[in-house]
C-alpha cells in the first residue's frame, strides 16, 4: 500500500508541474480529484480519513472571501478600476505606477486571483485603444497582485491555508509581512520600468472611451461588508465565522440572485484543495515519509530555517504551483512555528513571480489576455519576473531575519 500512495502522489504532482497531459483535457484540480479518488478506491483513505483531512475552516475562509470579491465583481467595480488606469490620461510611467498600486491594493484584502481575472481584459483593451503595448502592464499586474497579496492573511489561497493551519493573528501577520509586501511593489514596478523603458517611452494616444456601467449601491455594499471582515479580525471570533456570516450577509439581495453571486465562486480551487488535502494527509501518514523527513532535519536541512526555505519555496513554486507546495509543506511539518509560517506564506508568494508557471495569476493574467489578442509569452514574462522575485525575496529574507 506503501508503494501505492507513494505512486499516486507522484503521479498527481508531476501532473499538477505539467498542467495537462497530452492528448487530454484534464487539468490541475482533475489531477487532485483522480488522486483522492484512486485512494479511496484502494482503501489508502476511508470517508473517516477524507472528512478528517479536508480543513474545512480553510475552505470555508477562501469561499467567504470569493462571495466578498464576486460582490465586487458582478458591481463592476473592477471594470471601472481598469477603465480609471488605462482611461485616465496618465503618462506611461503615471500608468504603470497606478497598475501596481491598484493591483496590489486590492489583492491585499480581496482574492488576488478574481482580481486579475476580472481587470485584465478590460485594461488591454484601455491600453490598446491608446497605441500602448500592453505587455508590461500586465506584467506589472500580474506581479504586483502576487506581491501584495503577500502582505496579509487572506490574500491569497496558500496564505489562507497557512493563517488556518498555525492559528495566526491577521494583524501580526501584516505587521511581519506587510512591509517586505510593499518593498516587492516597489521591485515590481522599478522593475519593469527599467527592463520595458523603450516601450514606456511612448506616450500612446489620448483615452477617448466611456467609462463602464456600474452599480453604485452594490459598490457601496461589497465595501461595507470589507470593513466588516476587517473588523472581524480584530475580534475574538474564529475567522472562518466571521467570513463566512460577512459572505452570507452578501448573498441576501434584492437584485442579485444566489446562483449568480455563487457563478463567479472558483469551485475548481476548492475542490483543488479539497484533494491535495487527502493526498497529502495520505502521504504524511505514511511512516516512511516520517522518517525519511526526519532524516533531513538531522542532517540540517531544516526547512523552518530561511537558508532552506527560501530556495525550496523558490523551486516547488515555480514546479508544481505555491499552492501545492504550501499543502504538501504543512502536512509534511505539522509543527512549524509562526515564524516560520510567516516566513512560508511571504516567500512562497513572492516566489510565484519568478517564472509565467509559478502562480495562477500569472496565468489568469496571460489567458485572459490572450483572449482579447494580447500575447504574453513566457519570455516576456520571464525578463521582469526573474530579476524582480530574486531581488523582492531578498529583502524579505532579510527583513525577515531582522523581526524574527
């Protein structure tokens, strides 16, 4: 059986590197959902075992915080927040400053990936109507998001999940990654600034398009309910509760119905979670996998420490996803300390800018770009995002060594 668990792990993990497997359409959360099942099938796991594994507290703060930016969305307030940077006459470098400042605001507090995926289209075709090469603002978009999302506990999938797994306070965590987060917005732009300054030597033409049509009210209620998730952090209430009574507060509505609130819920990232936990639990009870992860730590490599982590979050991002990695990493080391879990949840974020792969934003961002005739290869991408993750990961580490 032993031989078994090890074989689905390995398998659903070189497909989560690949992305897809040739001659099929299956992808990432196919490859997790296979895997739990061939389990289950095999008696590797039972229901008990799948109930037990799945953090459900986890799930329950990323499908909060998806009705909280799907409120958002379906308001149009990230259309009008497209429209007003490439809309608004700035100068390039204006423009690109505010595709940074904006991208990593709101992926601080909302999803970082519906962030991106719902901007996207709408700045392209802002930017393209101007006579701008889009590219570098959707590089600077794409890594800006990761950046910021790195500063706080609900920005991102993997932050979730590590905020759930060692019980961490939200404001502690800002206060331990809040400031590298903003020193990597600052690397994001500088950085694209100086590698695309040809291209943001052209002025473009003057914006002429009308701004889209929004709902104001409904902008008026998705901010008032972020106010009110704030708040629930800084109260003693389990996070899940309080996310998940602020996403039902939402769902109450005389002008959207349930089913289109829940239409813009990313079901294939939960379910993706949902089997990586039972993977991942499998794997970790194994007692070979006990030893052998003891092993290492006698030999030093231990990965609470930063010499380790920060080039294991480096490489297992941009392979098999930052959010893969986190769940394999937390059920492999059960026992990290918040230290190192803050210093986990920072690098392995801002190690998904290195490569296009190394994140879902990255490639929400090219996908949907793509969509509207924009191509952003992984050249392009790989110009900016190599000097900016190493430069952006070296401050953290530094600060990191410096409040810890």
């Amino acid at each position: 059986m032993t031989a078994l668990v090890l074989g689905v792990f390995v398998a659903v993990y070189a497909g989560l590197a690949l992305g897809r497997l040739p001659g099929l359409a299956i992808d990432r959360t196919g490859f997790a959902l296979l895997g739990a099942l061939v389990l289950y099938a095999v008696g590797a796991i039972d229901g008990a075992g799948i109930a037990a594994a799945v953090d459900m507290p986890t799930l329950a703060v990323l499908f909060g915080l998806m009705v909280l930016s799907a409120q958002f969305y379906v308001s149009g307030f990230y259309d009008l927040c497209a429209h007003r940077i490439a809309d608004g006459g700035a100068s390039p470098h204006r423009l690109l400053a505010l595709t940074v400042i904006v991208s990593g605001g709101l992926s601080a507090v909302l999803a970082n990936d519906v962030v991106v995926f719902a901007m996207t289209p709408l700045l392209c075709h802002g930017l393209t109507a101007r006579g701008l090469d889009p590219r570098p603002y959707l590089i600077a978009r794409a890594g800006a998001a990761n950046a910021g999302s790195a500063a706080t506990i609900i920005g991102n999938p993997q932050n979730i999940l590590i905020g759930q797994a060692g019980g961490l306070d939200f404001w502690r965590f800002l206060a331990v990654c809040g400031p590298p987060a903003l020193a990597a917005l600052a690397v994001v732009y500088a950085t694209v600034a100086v590698v695309w300054r040809r291209s943001l030597a052209e002025p473009g033409r003057l914006p002429g398009r009308e701004p889209p049509p929004v709902d104001r009210r409904g902008i008026v209620k998705a901010g008032l309910a972020t106010v009110a998730l704030l708040a629930c952090f800084a109260l003693p209430v389990p996070q899940a509760t309080g996310v998940l009574v602020v996403a039902g507060a939402l769902l109450v509505s005389r002008r959207r119905t349930t089913r289109e609130m829940l239409a813009h819920v990313d079901w294939p990232l939960l379910l993706l979670f949902a089997g990586l936990f039972v993977i991942t639990d499998a794997v970790a009870a194994l007692p070979a996998v006990g030893e052998a992860v003891a092993g290492l730590q006698a030999a030093g490599l231990e990965p609470s420490r930063l010499g380790v982590m920060a080039p294991l979050a480096l490489a297992a991002s941009n392979t098999i996803g930052n959010v893969p990695a986190v769940v394999l990493i937390l059920a492999l080391l059960p026992d990290l300390g918040p230290a190192a879990l803050h210093a986990l949840a920072l690098l392995s974020t801002l190690a998904g800018n290195l490569l296009l792969v190394g994140s879902l934003a990255n490639l929400i961002v090219a996908e949907r770009a793509a969509g509207v005739g924009v191509r952003l290869g992984f050249r392009d991408h790989a110009r900016c995002g190599v000097p900016m993750t190493l430069a952006s990961m070296a401050v953290a580490v530094g600060w990191l060594l410096m409040v810890t």
